[in-house]
C-alpha cells in the first residue's frame, strides 16, 4: 500500500479521477486547467477551483493580504490560460483561531484586490475554522465554444512560446528562504515575483481571439512541468533552443554559482502562459500580445534544450506537493 | 482587537463582505445561500462553495468515504435550498501527508458517490498538502431567473414549514462522542443521519417549480439559526407552534434525560429545508414535496415556540465555527 509521498500529488489526481464517472460529451476533459459545462447558445460556463494552503503557498515575508490575493490570482491565472474572461470567484476558506480581526480584514481586502485587479468580483464564500490557513478559490466564466485554448492541439512544427521570462520566483524564494543576497533592487524585483504574482489575462484573452494558438497551460507548476504537461496531452514533443531566463536571474545565478536554466525550467508558482502557435499566425499573435518565441513542437515525444551549445533534457518535475521538500 | 474566537463565524464573514466592492446588478445578494451571475437568456449560472474540515466536520466514526461524500451533499444541499439543480462540483482537496493510497481511494469513490446520487457529476479539483483533511467543493448549476428561491421573501401570514423531522444529528453526535446508548435499530438511526446526511434536492425543484415558497434556507446549522437567517433577510417573526422532532429524537432526550425541543432546534448539520410557504398555494406545495407545517410567519420580528403549553423564544444560536467547543 503505497503513501501519498510516493504517491506524490500527480498521484493522487490519477486514483481521484479514476474513481470518476465522466460527465457525458464533456467539453473539457479531465486534466485540464479548468472545467466546463455546455450551457447551450454556443457558450460554456467554465469553472475552476485551486487551492492556497498556509504551510506550502505561503512562504515566509508573504502578507496575508498577498496571500489573499494569490489565492485569487491563481485561480484567475488557470482561466486566462484557457482564454477565458473571469467574472465571479467564490472564497472558501480555513482559519486558524488564533488569527485576529485584523488578519480577517486583510484577507478580506486582499481578496477583493485580486479580483478587481482583473475585472471580476467576489460572490460569496465559505468560512471555518482550520489549523492552518486554507482559502480556496472557486473562479466562474464564459467562454464561447470553440475559443477555448486547451492543451491538446500542438503539432510538430507549431512554434513555442511564453508570454515572459522565468526563474524569479525560484530565484525570490532562494532570497526570502535561504537568505542568499541580492542588491536591494534585485531583491525588490525577485522577492515581488513571489509576494506579488500576476496572472497574464490580457494576453490569453487576446491569443484567445487570434485562432493562432494549438496549445495553453499556465505555468504554475513551472516552465518543464507545463511543457510536459503539453507534451502528454498533445503527444508531441519539444526542442527548446531559446530559454526564456530573465536576465535578473541571470545575473543572480552568477554570483551564487547557481545553474541559471535550473532556476528557468524547474521553479514553479509562475504564472506565464506557455503556449504554442501556428506558425502561420505566428505575426499575427505576436502583435496582439508579449510573446517570446523559445523553441518548436516535434513530433518525437522528447523534451529537451540547447542553452549556448550544451543539450540536456527536460526533466519532467517541477511543484509537486507531497514531493517536494520544504 | 478582537480575536476570530470572539467574532465568530458569522463576524469574520460580516468583515469580509465589507471588503468586497460587490457587482453591479448581481441577481443574488451577498448572504444567501447561493451565488450567481446572469447568463444571458433569462438563466442564471448559479455557484456555491462549501468546505469540510476533519477536526469539525467529520466525527470519530465516519470513513473518508462518508466524510468526501458529505462534502459534496453539503453545497447540493445549499442548492436544493435555491430549487436549482446542480450539474457539475469540482472538489479541491488538502490531504495529510499519513493519507494511504487508500484513503484517497475512499475520497474519490465517496465524491463520485455524493455526485451521483443527485445526478450530478465532478468535472476535476485540486489536490494539495495539508495537515488536516479538507475538501472544499464548488457546485455549478443552471436556474430561470425569477425561479430561485431565496431567504427574502417571506410574509407575515405565510405558513412555515420543513421538509423532514429534526434532532436526530444532534442525538447521533451524542452517541457517537459521548457514548451515549441507544437500542441498536436506534442507535443506527441516529448514527446515518450523522454519517449519511441528504440534501433535500427533490422536494427543493418540486417547490421551485410551484412558485409557492417565499423564502427558503437549507438547515446546515440548525433549525432555530435557519429561522433566524430567514427572519433577517426577509424582515419578518416566527412563532412555531409545531417543533418537528423527530419521534425517535423522543424517546432518546427520555431515555438520556435531554431535552427534545433543545435538540430540535439547536443541533445543526441537518440538511432538510426550512421554507416559507405562501397560504393560497400551501395545498399545492403539500402536494408534490414532503412538507410538515411547523408554524406561522409574523410580522413582528421576534421567534418562539409553544411546546406543549410552554412557550419559549428561539434563540439565535446553532453551529458556529470558532464559538463552537469541540
């Protein structure tokens, strides 16, 4: 009888939805970012939940209003990847007793700061007590049919992309964590990447409206892991030639002798979108939104990068509660 | 500075709804049972969040399978109230680290069982690390606008009603953790209807359908708090002149030397519905839902009941979290 840490979260999902009566004519499968129901006149509602726990999401420096608003900006963060328009979040939520009016009150406006920041409103919720911090969020739009960017329409030759560079969160998480230094202003510019994460709907809405996008996933669980993650749901692979590193972590990685495409590839809790594109559309997507081109789908189901002359592959790991060590 | 242990469940959620820039013309006000965002087509995409926490929710006894499965019947229950069917849930779970590969078994197989029941599916969800149990569910749901039963709508002169006898979860909870004894056909009794909770969601279409219900509120923390709920949004009084205990609950409270009506009123995690009924319909409401009468809407705001001659107010008092020993 195996453990939920061998089991690891990926794990668990899989004996949940095997356990699962699939509804009929689904029109998002399982496994996907989000879920929807077909409510007839050409429209899904799309709905979707995730949920910020205290002890794992919530690193040390992190406000209560941050972590509100993360909650909310995580869940807001699986829509845009699908091109959807959030209109409504629900907030369940856990508290511990021994928190105060005050961290009640910051929860409350961090909560509302995330879904202003994108348009929506918080309806309602659910609130109990708990040993440690949970809120989960429950995210609600509409989608027409057929617009929705899903993770399983990359071909061999359609261009990979991400809407920004990667690694400051793992690289601000080293800093608030493990204490390594930075200058005060490449501190500020990693240490917000994980107090204050943003989630790319203006350019999945808008890539959304192109046609030009195959495949779409957020990159929550980090930059490999969303690949993959394209990779089993599309059956193609990938050949990176141009690693998205921000040039902030760059620098950082240089001065700790740390691995910069490690940082890149493998940080998580980053919410870019990874898509890929028609390379037919390609102009036409890249004018409507900020997208870096970074390599190519193939048809050989293999992932894997050229960083200045050195080839390796990409592992399939990233975030994985249970699995990974804190 | 007030700590959550003296504002209570109902005053963290007040400071919270403080928080929140509400949305324009949201056809279902903050405080309700359920929340929802017009659709377009005279629909609404009704949504609702409810969380089960180990250390409150689930009592020594019940198997992760009742307890996934009580999650999902607790926010269709809150539907139910509504008269809105639910079609899809996602389940967001925290899942402590000494879980087996069993135990996870038991939440999947008890959340499909909790959907189906109803007809209902879950699309997906999210897992995470926690150190407690807990398995917030989202329901979605398709309702005519103008066919929703709220809290609001209750008249002086209207009948009161429930759809089910009450107490038997108190006296379960008794039974079940302090021991006390019971006949073993009894004592099963009192024990399903801590374990195996239903959501009244037959009766709750049927009598959305009559447009006979003025106000209405599902009994998740108790009958008198119910009341109260239905009392404030609705601006009216109740004197119940008819406690629906259960007869089994009867012979328990002699036996046990407790008081019935208390158990009646104060025990919570039932999930029958409490209804306001309007006279001229009350024929045809009583024909097609199990309903008991149970007493009167009035229009002074104050709530009592007569028990065999004796005559006491209903306090505002039911399951609270936070104010609640457990």
């Amino acid at each position: 009888m195996k453990s939920v840490e061998e089991l690891g979260e990926r794990g668990i999902v899989d004996i949940i939805l095997r356990s699962l009566e699939p509804m009929p004519n689904m029109p998002i499968p399982f496994g996907d970012d989000v879920s929807a129901v077909d409510v007839g006149h050409g429209k899904l509602a799309v709905i979707k939940t995730d949920m910020l726990v205290g002890r794992t999401d919530v690193p040390q420096g992190m406000s209560l209003w941050q972590a509100a608003r993360k909650a909310v900006v995580m869940s807001i963060s699986d829509l845009a990847a699908k091109g959807v328009k959030p209109i409504a979040l629900l907030a369940s939520m856990g508290v511990p007793r021994h928190f105060t009016q005050a961290s009640v009150e910051q929860i409350g406006r961090g909560l509302n700061a995330g879904a202003r920041e994108y348009d929506a409103h918080i309806l309602g919720g659910d609130t109990n007590e708990a040993s440690d911090l949970i809120i989960s969020c429950a995210a609600f739009g509409v989608a027409k049919k057929n617009r929705l960017m899903l993770r399983s329409g990359a071909k061999p030759g359609d261009i990979a992309a991400v809407t920004g560079v990667f690694g400051k969160t793992a690289a601000g998480l080293k800093v608030l964590l493990q204490n390594l230094s930075a200058s005060p202003k490449l501190r500020k510019t990693l240490v917000d990447a994980v107090l204050m994460p943003h989630a790319q709907l203006k350019d999945g809405l808008a890539l959304a409206q192109t046609g030009a996008v195959t495949g779409s996933i957020d990159s929550s669980d980090g930059l490999a892991w969303s690949l993959h993650e394209i990779s089993k749901a599309s059956k193609v692979g990938f050949l990176i030639d141009n690693l998205p590193v921000s040039s902030d972590v760059r620098k950082f990685a240089e001065v700790h002798g740390l691995d910069p495409a490690e940082l890149c590839l493998y940080g998580g809790e980053e919410y870019e979108l990874v898509v890929t594109v028609d390379p037919k559309l390609w102009t036409k997507a890249k004018r409507i939104a900020s997208l870096v081109r970074i390599g190519l789908v193939i048809e050989e189901r293999t992932l894997s990068f050229d960083e200045e002359g050195r080839r390796a592959p990409i592992e399939p790991k990233g975030w994985e509660h249970f699995k990974t060590g804190q």
